[in-house]
C-alpha cells in the first residue's frame, strides 16, 4: 500500500470517527508558533486506528494570513512531498508524517491543515534543529537529495525534528522544501495534479470550525 492509498485510509476512519462522534476535536492548552512562517500548530485529537493498528494523535497547522484557497494548495503542495519522500525513499517512510490533509468545513472550505502530532498530545518533547546541530551530530537526512540534489543544509535541518527523550529524528516542515527545485524537477519528483484532483480523499470535513 502506497503513503496516499494508506492516508486515505486513515483519513477516511477520521471522518467516519467524527460524524460517529468518536472523535471530538479539543484545542490542546500547548501551541507551538514558529514566529519565522506565522505558523501555529495545536494538538487536537487522537483515536484507535485499524489502519495503523495503534493510536494516532492529530494536530492542526494554521498559518497567519491564508485564505480556504492557501489552505487547499498548501495541503496538496506539502502532501506531494509526503508522498513522494515516502514512496521513493522507503528509508525515510517512518519519519514522514502518518497522517496528512486538508482541515474543511462540510461545505470543503479549508480552515487549516491535519497531520500527526508528533507530540502526542504533548506527552514528548519536540524540538527543531539548527543547520549547524544538525551538521555536528550528523542528523540530517542526507537521503533527501535523491529527490531535491541542490537542497542545502539549512533546508535540511528546518525540515526535521526530534522527538522524545531518545530524539527520533521526523521529518515535519515541508514549506521550504519545494523551493529547492526548478518547476520541472517539481513536477518530476512531486507531482500534485493527483492529489489535487483527489483532494476530497484527503480532506478531514467538520461542522463549523470544528474545534472545540
């Protein structure tokens, strides 16, 4: 099972979750704010997933400023680079997000972005790396310039993070990625007319905002 068969999956127990009322989205006490992107991340929601046969915990990305339009093309944009780190480098499946997608209200507005909570809840530690850490202890996931060559070693460590007390290396900030290729290596290594033509499967739908 390819990262976007299996995250539809995933998305699809979410939404039938919700509309169970299983799942009930709650505004977590800790948000974390990256200053530098106008990006708030919120602990939401966690659940039992068959899928993943374990529990999955849900954050929320919003970003300063974005329209539903920047919320979709965000979510498609970085889910290509999910994907397509998961599905060329299976060395680095496990460090991508589990889950990933758009945040919309029934009618398909987007709100915000969904995707796993590192954190759990903030039951562990997450913190970034700097270029120069990251080049000290030898964490940077060199394998990534399989798929962008010219990416620096700065864009190599604002992509990651470590989590918990043993500080696994994830792969979580997708923005700056792209930016590292020319449109046509775009369109090569990360294609989104597919995801974007198959939004609705990655798209989490609630009533209103949907967060309480």
């Amino acid at each position: 099972m390819g990262y976007l068969e299996r995250n539809a999956a995933i998305i699809g127990e979410i939404n039938a979750k919700t509309a169970s009322g299983e799942i009930e989205f709650r505004r977590c006490k800790t948000t974390v704010q990256n200053n530098r992107r106008t990006t708030n991340f919120t602990s939401i929601a966690s659940f039992q997933s068959q899928v993943m046969e374990k529990r999955v915990y849900l954050g929320l990305k919003e970003y300063s400023g974005y329209s539903a339009t920047d919320y979709s093309d965000q979510a498609v944009l970085d889910l290509s680079v999910v994907s397509g780190i998961a599905d060329e480098i299976p060395s680095l499946a496990h460090e991508v997000p589990e889950v990933f997608g758009l945040f919309a209200n029934m009618d398909g507005t987007g709100n915000g972005v969904i995707v796993e909570d590192f954190s759990k809840r903030g039951r562990e530690s997450v913190r970034s790396v700097s270029e120069n850490v990251g080049l000290a202890l030898g964490i940077l996931p060199e394998k990534l310039r399989d798929l962008i060559p010219r990416i620096s070693a700065e864009t190599l460590a604002g992509a990651i993070f470590l989590v918990g007390k043993e500080e696994r290396r994830r792969i979580g900030d997708f923005n700056e990625l792209l930016l590292e290729l020319d449109i046509p290596g775009r369109r090569e290594n990360f294609p989104v007319l597919p995801i974007k033509e198959k939004i609705i499967e990655y798209t989490v739908f609630v009533s209103g905002d949907g967060i309480q």
